[in-house]
C-alpha cells in the first residue's frame, strides 16, 4: 500500500506513520517540516497548504491511500481534497466528536445533528473547524471517503497533556483528589487501535461517518487511576470525593481535572457514544492498563508530553497543587 499522510508528526499522524512503516507500506508525509521526525525510510515532502500554491509538493505523486489530520480552515482541507482527487484512491479524515451539535445527548451515533459549518470557511471554533472539513473531503470525494470522528484520544506520543498529567501527579505520591465516582465510565481510544482501525478500513476502501472510539464503560475513573498507581508504582491514596464538592470548590472538569466529565455534564455526551458502526467494521481497543503502561514508558522516556505540531503546549491543563490541597482540606 502506498500511504499519503497530511500531517504525520503530531500524535495521531506520527502514531500512523508508524503503524504503516511497522506493516510495510510504502509511506509519504506532506507538511510543514518543521516539526518533529519521521522513521527511516518514510519520504517527506514540504509544504504549507494555507499558502499559494503550498500544495504544489504533491503534483505528481500517486497514493492508494491518505490521512488527513488537519483541524485548521476548512478551505485548506478542501483544497487538499481537489488536489488529490485524481492521486488518490481513498480519502481519510480524522474529525472529531466535538462536530455534533449541543446538547450531546447520551448515546448519540452518527446521524445525530452536526454544528452548522461551511466547507469554504478560513475561521471558526474547533467544532466548526472540524465539521467544515468533513464536509469539504465529503464534497470531493464521496463514497471514497471516510470520516473517522474520533473521542478522547490516549496513548504514548499525546500532545495535550491528560494522561501524562495525571501519571506525574500520581507519581508524585501523597493524597491525590480523585475525581468521583470510581465507577463513572471513562470512553477513549488508544491512539495505536485509532491509527490501526483507519488504516484498515481505509486499505478496504471503507467510506463513511464512524464513531471512533472505544466502547461506552470500557473503562471507569477508577480503574484508569488505579491503573497509573500500578504503572508509576507511587506511594499514593486515592481520595475520591464527590462531584458536588469539587464543583462547589471552583475545579473545572476537563481541564484542571482531566478526563474527567461528571454525569449531568453538558459535554458528557461526547463520552458516551454510540459505536455499534466502528465496531461492527471491525474496531478492537486494547485494554486500560496496557495504554497506561505504555503512556508511562514513553513519558518516562521525553520526560514531558510534546508540544502539539505548531501549536504551544496546553499550560492550562491539570490542577494546581495548592488548589488541590485546598479541596482535599475541607
């Protein structure tokens, strides 16, 4: 198979470079060049699609397959998408389930409403962002497409921080504030199942909208700590406090405490999805402890979590300490 990946240094696009060079495709990256590396033997080509003629890098080529990443102007991907139309068998984007329209009901699947979005727009929030992209690849290249809107994504190589974040604050030791309750279900993907799933599913010329994300409970609160406890080894306690007191404190769910969406939530939805499609295109998720392990080995290694490809690190994310010891005290 001969891969074009648009992006392929960030956390998604580099997870699926490496899934494709692991299976022995034939691998092309298209970017901007200054971020990050890519494995040996994997060709890099160099250019801004934001800019004239920034796409002029890909004339030529010819690609059975690409991955999109992009999560900029719409107008940017469509005109990856005209470019390529002609080079390339099939077309996956990687979007994102913050596209569906508030409220984000539970159980919603893939004929829920979307934001309302625009395939030519150069601006907007992340949701339109995401949404006007899907629309652009969908405009150009049909059937041939496959949307892949993907959930709160873990792994080794993430680029925003909630992981690594809670495997260093575990690591830290001591009473740590958990987030109640325990059994609140926690739906997410490994990056390595998302890249792997699209890879395959793309290879079968699959197209379409899918949920891609774990199955909803396949993991709680509790076990996902439990699990940075047994991998960091930390000498800590779990203080697990209700939802109610941390609200009443200030905290805010998914920033200061990552992961974390308590029921009744207005994004909770987003966490609870529907995935029978996915699933039933043959999505597999490995288990909990196996991403937190791994998530700590890499950790472990780059001592932080990487800047987002040219983007600043999330400085926002995770709790203050001393925040932290003013909940635990009352």
């Amino acid at each position: 198979m001969r891969l074009l990946v648009l992006g392929g240094t960030g956390f998604v696009g580099g997870a699926t470079v490496t899934e494709a060079v692991r299976r022995g495709w034939s691998v092309t990256v298209f970017n901007r060049g200054l971020h990050g590396t890519v494995p040996a033997g994997v060709h890099r080509l160099r250019g801004d699609r934001t800019e004239p003629d920034g796409l002029a890098a890909l004339a030529g080529g010819e690609w059975d397959l690409v991955v999109d990443t992009w999560d900029g102007a719409p107008r940017a991907a469509q005109a990856a998408a005209r470019a390529l139309v002609d080079a390339v068998g099939h077309y996956v984007y990687v979007s994102s389930g913050s596209v569906y329209a508030d409220p984000a009901a539970l159980g919603l699947n893939e004929d829920a409403p979307v934001v309302d979005a625009d395939p030519d727009s150069v601006d907007g929030g992340y949701p339109q962002l995401k949404a006007g992209a899907e629309r652009a690849v969908r405009e150009v290249f049909g059937h041939r497409a496959l949307v892949a809107r993907a959930g709160l994504i873990l792994g080794p190589g993430e680029d925003i921080g909630r992981l690594p974040w809670w495997l260093r604050r575990i690591e830290r030791g001591g009473d740590v504030l958990a987030p109640g309750p325990a059994e609140l279900p926690v739906q997410y993907i490994d990056v390595r199942d998302l890249a792997g799933w699209m890879l395959d599913a793309g290879a079968r010329r699959l197209g379409g909208t899918f949920n891609t994300i774990g199955r909803p409970g396949q993991t709680t609160m509790g076990e996902l700590l439990g699990a940075c406890v047994a991998a960091t080894g930390a000498d800590v306690r779990l203080r697990w406090t209700d939802p109610a007191s941390i609200l009443a404190a200030g905290v805010e769910p998914w920033s200061d405490l990552p992961i974390w969406l308590p029921a009744g939530h207005p994004y909770r939805g987003l966490l609870e999805r529907d995935v029978t499609r996915a699933f039933a295109a043959g999505l597999t998720c490995r288990p909990v402890a196996e991403t937190v392990e791994d998530t700590w080995r890499w950790l472990r290694e780059v001592d932080t979590a990487p800047p987002r490809a040219g983007r600043p690190l999330h400085s926002s994310i995770g709790l203050d300490p001393s925040r932290e010891a003013a909940v635990l005290a009352t």
